[in-house]
C-alpha cells in the first residue's frame, strides 16, 4: 500500500532520527575513550602553564626547591623518592605549593590506577578556600574525571556547570564532559546545545571545538545557528 505524502515525510523523518542515534552511538563507542583522553590532555598543559606562571611570581625558597626535587624524581621514574617531599608540601602554608604538591600527588596515583586516590587529592584542591578560583576550577574538574564512569550524571552536572560558562577558562574542557553527562542522563536537547556553544567559541582549544562540532551534528544541532559564545550556557 502507498504511504501518502504526510505518511512519507513522517517515516523519513522517524529513519533519519535512527540514523542519527546509530551514528551517535558509534562516534561513542570508537571515540569515547579518546575524548576523555584528550580532556585530560588538555588540562595537564594548562596545569603545566598555571605551574610556570606560579614559579615566575614566587621568590625561590626552601619549598620551591623541595618541590623541583620532586619533580626531577618523578622525571626519572622514582616515584618513591619523590613521595615524602610531596607529602610535606601537600601541608605547606603556601597555597600554591600546597595545590601544587596535591595536584602531582593525584597525577602519581593516577598512572598507578588508584582513581578513587586521585580523586581524593583533587577533591581537597576543590575544598581549599584559600586556593585561586582556577585552580579550584580545575580541581573539580579533574576530580570529575577521575570518577566520571562510576558517578551518577546528576551529580557531574552540578559539579560542572558553575565552570562550563563561555568566561571561565575552562569552559571547552568542562563544557566536554558535562555535555557527556547531559548525554548520559538522556538530556539530547542540553548535550546538543552545549557542544554547538563549544563549537562556537574561539577561546576554546581548536581539538574541543571540532570534537564538539561532531557531537552537535551527530545530535542533530546546527552549529552556526546554536547559542552565540557570550551567551549563558544550557541550564
């Protein structure tokens, strides 16, 4: 029996649809993981800036130099030597090295695959009042990675949304991952949305803006006619 034209458009738009989600659910199951992959990467050459920036406006000290010693231990794979001078700084006085020394911590247990131990350091970054918003910031997202496949989406998103606004310097990173979990929860029409808005924003890395230019297509949003950058993100 024909489908009438109404009938027809319906059916084509109801395949398109199914073609969207297949195509949605491979991009996630072949590139998933190297997303995560390239957050994380993204963040450790922040870390690193933020770390260069500190050194240059802090006068060498006792603790700058225990630090760098750590450092250099962690560089020639003696993880061991380098724990008890991280251990010390981590209760240092001196907000940065304190966020410093914790931030490392939580790097060393992250290559050992202790992310419940990670996350923990990254967590007291968070909490420290006496910390810069933007290692605050980072902390949080950090934490969130470490614990992103065992936490539940909900509590990602409340985490994130403070930080995945166009101002912060985070946004492409925290923008990523909270659209994820938007995308997790079944919210399409909140992932879509914020992948365009991170498409569209020129502050955000160039590798965040194309992976979120895919995820916006595969999600069936219009990039160029999404949400200008100054604008809120979805809520």
């Amino acid at each position: 029996m024909a489908l009438t034209p109404q009938n027809n458009q319906a059916f084509l738009r109801e395949v398109d649809e199914e073609l969207r989600r297949d195509r949605l659910a491979g991009f996630w199951g072949r590139w998933g993981r190297w997303v995560v992959a390239g957050v994380a990467i993204g963040l450790a050459a922040f870390a690193a800036l933020l770390f260069w920036q500190h050194r240059q406006g802090v006068a060498a000290g006792e603790e700058g130099e225990a630090f760098q010693g750590a450092i250099d231990q962690l560089a020639a794979g003696k993880a061991d030597a380098a724990a008890k001078p991280l251990a010390e700084l981590a209760g240092s006085s001196r907000d940065g090295y304190r966020a410093l020394a914790l931030f490392t911590q939580g790097d060393v247990l992250l290559r050992k695959g202790d992310l419940k131990g990670a996350a923990a350091k990254f967590a007291a970054v968070a909490a420290d009042t006496g910390q810069p918003a933007a290692f605050r910031d980072l902390a949080v997202i950090r934490q969130t990675m470490a614990e992103f496949d065992a936490l539940k989406p909900q509590v990602a998103i409340d985490r994130l949304r403070p930080i995945a606004v166009p101002a912060n310097a985070y946004f492409g990173s925290a923008g990523e991952l909270l659209g994820i979990a938007y995308l997790r929860q079944g919210r399409r029409d909140l992932s879509g949305r914020l992948f365009a808005q991170v498409a569209q924003d020129r502050d955000v890395p160039e590798s965040i803006r194309q992976r979120a230019v895919q995820m916006a297509g595969l999600l069936g949003v219009d990039t160029p006619a999404a949400a200008a950058p100054n604008e809120d993100p979805v809520r």
